[in-house]
C-alpha cells in the first residue's frame, strides 16, 4: 500500500516540475511549487506511517506552516505584479527591478 503512497507522489511531483519549467504564468508556477511541496509531504508521511515513528508527520506539519506563510507572500506579490502590469508573465523580469 506504501508504494501506491510512493508511486502517487512521484507523479504528483513530477506534474509540478513541468508545470514549474514549463509554464511562464506566475499563478500556474506557483501552484506547481506547492503541488510539489505536497508531493514531499505525502512521501514524509507515508514514510513515517511505515517505520511507526511521528518524525515524518512532524515534519510535515512544519512544511504545511511554511507553505501557508508562503501562500500569504506569494499571492500577495502576485496580485501587485498583475495590478502594475495587467499580467502575470513571468518572461519580463527586468521588469520587477527597482
């Protein structure tokens, strides 16, 4: 059953890594990155389930209070791109200097 835990993160993960290399829209990049921040924290569970330890849970814990402050920053600085810009490409950088 831990496997199928396994199979299932390393595909969620891998959808995120073309999702983040490939796309240039900062909401979809940014929704990769927590899917594969999910993706870790599917595998530090199952993992911790196996060996009957709570290490893994906790660190799981610890990854999702990251993530949530992450949210919070990152939309934010999203929603003042797309208001100064009327686009959240991610392809003009240079852009977001100074």
């Amino acid at each position: 059953m831990t496997d199928l835990y396994l199979v299932l993160a390393v595909i969620l993960f891998s959808v995120g890594l073309v999702g983040f290399l490939i796309r240039r829209n900062a909401l979809i990049i940014f929704m990769s990155i927590e899917l594969m921040l999910n993706a870790s924290n599917l595998v530090l569970v199952s993992m911790s389930h196996v060996h009957g330890v709570l290490d893994g849970q906790v660190a799981a814990f610890f990854v999702m209070v990251v993530a949530a402050a992450e949210v919070v920053i990152g939309l934010s600085i999203i929603v003042t791109i797309f208001r100064a810009r009327r686009s959240t490409s991610v392809d003009n950088e240079i852009l977001l200097k100074g």
